[in-house]
C-alpha cells in the first residue's frame, strides 16, 4: 500500500471519528455529566453550596436550528407565550408573530415550508458579485467599485479553492477510504502472522512512530474500535457532497422558499411557528446542555435547574442569514429572554452593523448574548468569525457579551484546551467544556459531540443558574462574576489549538493563559461563592 495514500486518508479522519461518538448507543460513563462535575465547571458542588435556596425560572433563548420541544428531557422546560392562543391562526400579542407559542422560525414561510440546507455567507457573495464582474467588461469607477472587485477575487479564488478541496476528500471517502477499510485488516494479519487479532495485539505491536506500518497499526486500531467504519464513510460522503453541491455552489439558492429580502430589514412579515424545523439536532443538543431535566436518571443532566427554553431557528445547515439572526436577537429580547446562546458563526457578516444594533438592543435591556468562539483552531483577532465580540466600527466591547472557548477533561494531559477551539487573549472571555458532550438529540435520543457549540451553552447554563438563585444581580455583575472566578491556568503548558500535528511530531505548546482574556475556564462553584459574599455585603 502507498505510504502517501495512507497519510492521506489518516487527515481526513477527523469528520468520521466526530460521527461515530454521535453514533455511540451507550455512553461512556467517564463522559456522563462530566462538564457539571469536578473535570469541567464543578455545577454540582455548585448546587450543594445553594442546598434548599428558592429560585426563580430564567429565559433562555436558543438561537440555532431548532429544538425538538417533545424531547422526554426537554417538553417540561419549553417558553409558553402565554399571551398567545395556539392555532387561532391570529397574531394574538401583536408581535408580528402568528401563534408563535414557542418561539419563531426565521427559516420559513406561512405555508409551513422550511429552508435548511443553505449556502455559505462567501459564496453568496461570491455569486452576487459574480454576476457583476465574471466574463464582462466593467470599468472600475470609484474606490466602492474598486474594493468590491478586490473582494470578488478574493472570494472567486477561496471557493474555487475548497471546491476542489471538497472534491477531493469526496473521492478519498467514496474510493480510497473504503479500499483502506477492506486491506488493512488482511495486511496486519500478514504483519503480525495471525488470521485474527484484537486490541492488545496492535498495543504490544512493536512498531517505529512516523512509519507505514505505524500508520497502518493506527488505522486497524480505528477500524477495530468502530471508529472508521461503513456508516463513517457514508457519513463523509454525505458531508463532502453537501459542501460541493450546497455550501460552495454560486448557484444554489436555498433561501428562496422563505419569500423575503434577506437584505431588506425592514421585510419582517416572514417565517412560521414550526420552532424545531427539519433538522433539529444541533439546537437541541445546545438546549439539552442549557437546561436538560437534573437528577431524572435519563440521558445526561442540563447545567440549569430552574430554566425556560425559547427555541429561535435562524441556523440553517449552511451559514446564517445576518438579518435572521438580528431579528432573532430583538424577538428573543421583546419575549422576556434574560441570556440569548449563539451556538454559530461564520467568516463574513455583510449585514454586519445591522445585526450589532439588535446586539446593541439586547444589551440596553441587560440580557446577556453568549457566543461560540468557533471551531478553526485559529486566533480570532486575525481571521474574524462573526458575529464578533468587538467590530471595526465599534468602540468597546458590550457590557453583557461573553465569547467562549472550549475546554476538555484532559487537563493532565497537557490538553486542556480542544484541539479545534478558536482562541485569543482578548476576545475570547474564557474557556468551557466543549469536548465529549453527552446531551439530548431529537427524537428523545442523546449523544456525544464536540465543539465551542457546547462550550457556549454551558455558559448560558451557568449564567441562566445564577441568574435564578440570585435574582436581583443584573445579567452584567453575573456576567463579571463568571469571569473573576474562572479557575486560572497560569503557568500551564498545553497544546495549541490545532498544534498537535500527529505521530511523531512534537505539537506546539502554549501557556493556557494567553488564549483568553481570563486565561481560564468556568467554575460555578466559586461564582456561586462569590455571590453569595456579595449578597452578604449588600445587607
């Protein structure tokens, strides 16, 4: 077998073995509930040290692609409008909204027809200023001109460039991988010079780091576990065909069953109330996390006791539109949310000042907006990933804005920072379990998956659980608690977001402390300690 297909198929991975922890049928007991425990944001201890203190319910508004309100862990814990008579087919409250009983789909139209899969925000842009400049001769006028052909080059080349790139991992799953999968098994049993083998057999098998039969060890030891599997591969394929024929296509426009002007704000009589939509895994993992049922024995526990979850969907399976998202930021905050999660981004925000007044709104009325820092491994100072915690435009940072990282439970291990985290010293707050997350998937099912989308809820969790015990603390002082008391990581060397560079290669280390503005990671029980001291003090 040829050493660089090998390592070819190796890098990619990264995207299956993501798709088998969702598969897994039983959890991991080591990963059950361990971001609320002492590995991750200590939520229990938390809750010991209130013991039998009164609470008071907390809105939390779930910006994403929908919540499937039925879930057995989740029917209980859904906003009501309470001001609204469901199926009357009359906007009761006068929001704007017909019989929006649970929340809004901005991803809709009144016939009940959802949009889902959705081109990137680049290539968008890309295919609007294709058609202006692509094969025509167009005589550059004034420097708005001049800047917007700049950006048509810079857009032409970066999707043409993952097209092919998309393509070719397309090839690797649909033809290579599969090949890999059906030799392997045979030419580590001529290796080892038996017809079966197990997992101690591949640990005892001596082999040199950074070689083939390293390489091929590796990938028996993944087909072995489950990890590079059949429904792997179909899963990949199933990812890479959406990439070329959806995500990257100029000419898909998967926005047009809704009816609007994305680009008009003031076009704001669209969408329905179907609040969960076509695909609601995403959203519904991130409300699980938010404020799944505690102590009932059944799938994993949310961080928020006393909770209320309003589902928004304006995240689609692609990038989201910046109107959707600025209208959802004002509906949340109009329907009574005290903490908005924002489990998404993306590289280009064309609407971007529209979306930052909505920001703006939500944080004149004092709820908090919590956001993911993204999943590029890349430091958010020098690629944006929107929406930002701080825009060219804008002076200083919101009072109630927090961007989240995301943490494991391999602190030991000198990896306590996800290997896909964005990150940087000061725009990202500080860090959050986002690594083997167990929680609630539609269908009253639950599964492990990763990303600063999970890191990002269990701070709204966290904030939405002091919030509740300890009501008179605006959104702003819980916000600042959370930060003072975040365990700090000064001094410890851990690999770099995307620095480990596999078999062989020293990764790139880096002190926890320079990846966030608070060099550390939540610690609910010293926030609850240090709100109950400042309780004490304002007597």
């Amino acid at each position: 077998m040829n050493k660089t297909i090998i390592k070819l198929s190796l890098s990619l991975f990264a995207f299956g073995i993501t798709n088998l922890i969702c598969a897994q049928e039983d959890v991991d007991k080591k990963i059950l509930n361990w971001y609320n425990g002492s590995a991750g944001m200590k939520t229990e201890k938390a809750y010991k040290k209130l013991k039998k203190r009164e609470s008071s319910p907390v809105i939390v508004a779930i910006i994403d692609s929908g919540v499937d309100i039925e879930h057995e862990d989740l029917k209980d814990k859904i906003w009501v409008n309470k001001d609204e008579i469901p199926g009357n087919g009359i906007d009761d409250d006068k929001n704007g909204y017909i019989d929006d009983v649970h929340g809004w789909n901005f991803l809709g139209n009144a016939k009940g027809e959802n949009a889902n899969d959705i081109r990137l925000e680049k290539t968008r842009l890309y295919a609007a200023l294709k058609e202006k400049f692509d094969g025509k001769d167009v005589t550059i006028t004034n420097e708005d001109e001049a800047a917007e052909f700049v950006l048509y080059q810079k857009l032409k080349e970066e999707v043409e460039e993952e097209i092919a790139k998309a393509q070719g991992n397309l090839h690797y799953y649909k033809v290579m991988l599969p090949n890999l999968i059906k030799n392997v098994p045979q030419m580590v049993s001529k290796e080892l010079g038996v017809e079966e083998y197990t997992m101690k057999d591949l640990k005892k098998w001596n082999v040199e780091e950074g070689t083939q039969q390293a390489q091929i060890r590796m990938m028996a030891m993944l087909i072995l576990d489950g990890s590079l599997s059949e429904e792997g591969l179909k899963d990949g394929v199933k990812h890479f065909e959406t990439k070329v024929n959806v995500h990257l296509n100029p000419d898909f426009d998967g926005r047009s069953i809704v009816g609007d002007n994305p680009n008009d704000f003031s076009d704001t009589s669209y969408g329905n109330n179907d609040v969960e939509g076509p695909d609601a895994f995403h959203g519904t993992h991130v409300a699980g996390i938010v404020g799944a049922a505690r102590g009932n024995d059944i799938g994993a526990d949310g961080v928020a006791d006393n909770v209320v979850l309003m589902s928004i969907r304006a995240v689609p399976n692609g990038d989201e539109f910046d109107k959707d998202i600025a209208l959802a930021v004002r509906y949340a905050v109009d329907n009574g949310a005290q903490v908005i999660n924002m489990s998404f981004g993306k590289g280009y925000s064309p609407n971007a000042k529209e979306v930052f007044e909505a920001f703006k709104y939500a944080d004149s009325k004092g709820v908090l907006l919590v956001h993911a820092a993204g999943n590029d491994h890349k430091d958010i100072g020098k690629e944006s990933n929107f929406p930002s915690p701080i825009y060219d435009f804008q002076d200083e940072k919101l009072d109630n804005w927090l961007e989240i990282g995301a943490s494991t439970r391999y602190i030991k291990k000198d990896e306590l920072a996800a290997s896909f985290s964005n990150y940087n010293s000061e725009l990202v707050d500080v860090f959050a379990p986002g690594l083997e997350i167990y929680n609630s998937v539609p269908q009253s099912d639950y599964q492990a998956i990763q990303g600063t989308s999970m890191a990002c809820p269990m701070v709204s969790g966290a904030a939405a659980m002091l919030k509740s015990y300890f009501p008179k603390m605006t959104m702003t002082e819980i916000k600042n608690v959370l930060l003072e008391t975040a365990t700090v990581h000064l001094g410890e060397s851990h690999i770099k977001p995307g620095g480990n560079h596999g078999p062989g290669v020293e990764p790139d280390m880096v002190d926890f402390s320079t990846l966030s503005a608070t060099g550390g990671t939540i610690n609910l029980l010293e926030a609850v300690k240090r709100c109950l001291e400042l309780e004490e003090v304002s007597k």
